[in-house]
C-alpha cells in the first residue's frame, strides 16, 4: 500500500498482521488497514494524525520505490508509452531495468496477455528487479534476464516477435541492429540517451537499418502553483448627477468626499474637559468589509525539473 502522508511525502508500506507504522503523524497499527478499501482515511491511535491508504498504482510506486538507479518519471513514462503504440498484448523489450520504474508502466499496458522482456545486465540489480515483480504479481507478465544488450544484442529467439524496443544504455547505436531484427514490421523503437551525441550516433544507425520517421523529443515538466488571493472590498460612494455634468461641481464634490473620508478614519479627537485640560476621546473605528476571496490565479513553480534525457523514436519499414 502507498501510504500519503502528505502532498510531498508517501512510502511505499508492506502491510503485516501485528505490526505498525510510526512516523510524526502519530503511530498507526497495520491490523486496522486490513480489509479496508484504498483512499481510506485511517487515523492514528491518538486519534488526531491522520493518513491516507493509496493503491500501489505504476505512478505513484514511481515515486516512492527504492532508487538502484536514475529513473524515468511519469512525464518520459508517457510518452514512451504513447508513442511505442503499446496496447494489450503486447510484446515490448526493455533494455536497462534499473529501479523497475518504466516496466510496472509497460507491464500494466500489456497486461493481461502481453509480456515484457527486460533486460539487466548487472547481477544484484537484475536479482532486486525480479524479487520485486513477483512480489507484485507481475511474474507472469515479465520476465528479466541477465544479459549485456550493448555487448550481446537480444536474444535470437526474439526475432521478430516485438511490437516495440526500448533502450536505455550508454550505446543504443550499438543495439539498434539486433532491435532491428527483433522488431515486427511496422513496430517502433525507442532510445533513451541524456547527451546529443548518444542521440547522432543512434540516428545514424536507425538510417541504416531500414528504420523510418525519425525524430527526437525532450519532455520538459513545468508545474503551476494554484492560489486564491484576497482581494480588499472597496465602496465607492455614488457620485450626484449634477458633479458629473458639471465638472466644476464635480471637482468641489470629490473635495468634499475626501474630506468627508478623512474625518471618518480618525481615531482620536481632542476635547477640552471641566479642568481646561485636553482630554483624548477615542472613537470606534467606522466598520469595514472583511477580505474577499478572489478569483483562482496560477503561476509556475520556482524550482522546475530539468533536462532528464532525450527520447529518439523511429519505426521499422515494412
């Protein structure tokens, strides 16, 4: 279960009968979640901090898993989902599993007939993704293999079974041969590289294996503060017809207005008492209109997420 703790902090909770969680909200027991449906509100065992249960979905489990590497976000996530025309069954083969971030995405939209052929090539990362998807009942969905794709290519056994290739290595010029000859005709291919010169190379090799509208694109995320500023009631006093017929009555009457105002905001006036003495006399303030809420206004944020990589992407001729 994703537990929100609040809009900058959640973590990801593996649910145990007798067991509890305890961060500054208070201390809340895992046996009161069980059974109980996801968006749930569950306070704590003082009864003030409270919580909100999630369900683990592929976005939010983005934001909360354990990094082995630097990971795709949701804005690159969507896009390679989107433009590698991914749909249920699938097949999809992913080079560079890492934290696992992309494939929960790609294993959901192949589900449930799809797969997945992930590969890692270093041991303890390729171990941690595997133990993680069959923790999250995704085994018969993925699959991860220790294989070096940039060294090896795929496996010769994949040939012409793909409908889309992700690569995610320092060398995609290098794979782009044997993703050729994975992919079925028509199927898309696309490279993750964060330097230019990784995005030439692997140009020019898609060119020369038959591939076909190439382009590259970099996703920007930009996100937007909502605020309700408070905005002063003012009054205007109605102005007599004759003031603005005639511009002169007008200017003696607004005269008079401000005079009128400004003997209305003092507080203290002096008055002479018995004695002769000058005494200070406090009027009540004249009453004024509380704030308004104004109308919803955006800006964006000061700190934005920058330059993660370039995603290049081109199709097979047929």
């Amino acid at each position: 279960v994703i537990v929100y703790e609040r809009h900058d902090r959640m973590k990801a909770v593996h649910v145990k009968r007798n067991e509890s969680l305890q961060n500054r909200f208070g201390v809340f027991k895992h046996n009161d979640w069980i059974g109980k449906t996801f968006g749930i509100k569950v306070t704590g065992s003082d009864g003030k901090g409270f919580i909100y249960l999630l369900a683990p979905t592929p976005e939010l489990w983005t934001l909360v898993l354990p990094h082995r590497t630097q990971i795709l976000y949701i804005a690159d996530i969507s896009t390679v989902v989107n433009f590698l025309e991914l749909r249920p069954g699938s097949v999809v083969l992913e080079t560079g599993t890492g934290s696992g971030s992309l494939t929960h995405s790609l294993a959901r939209t192949v589900a449930p007939h799809g797969r997945v052929f992930t590969f890692e090539f270093h041991p303890q990362r390729a171990q941690a993704a595997k133990d993680e998807f069959l923790a999250h009942g995704l085994k018969d969905i993925v699959q991860v293999t220790l294989r070096d794709i940039e060294g090896e290519g795929f496996p010769s056994d994949l040939a012409g079974l793909a409908d889309g290739v992700f690569l995610d290595i320092p060398g995609p010029h290098k794979a782009v041969p044997s993703a050729a000859a994975c992919l079925r005709p028509d199927g898309v291919l696309c490279s993750f590289s964060p330097c230019i010169e990784q995005v030439q190379k692997t140009c020019l090799a898609l060119e020369l294996h038959g591939f076909k509208e190439v382009q590259t694109v970099e996703i920007l995320l930009r996100q937007y503060e909502l605020e309700y500023p408070n905005i002063r009631k003012l009054e205007i006093p109605e102005v007599s017809t004759e003031a603005t017929e005639n511009p002169g009555n007008r200017k003696r009457t607004l005269a008079e207005m401000e005079s009128s105002a400004e003997t209305e905001l003092k507080t203290e006036t002096s008055t002479e008492n018995k004695d002769g003495h000058n005494k200070k006399e406090t009027k009540p303030k004249p009453f004024r209109e509380p704030n308004v809420r104004g109308p919803a206004t955006s800006r964006p944020c000061e700190e934005a997420r920058g330059h993660t990589a370039y995603l290049t992407f081109a199709r097979l001729a047929v």
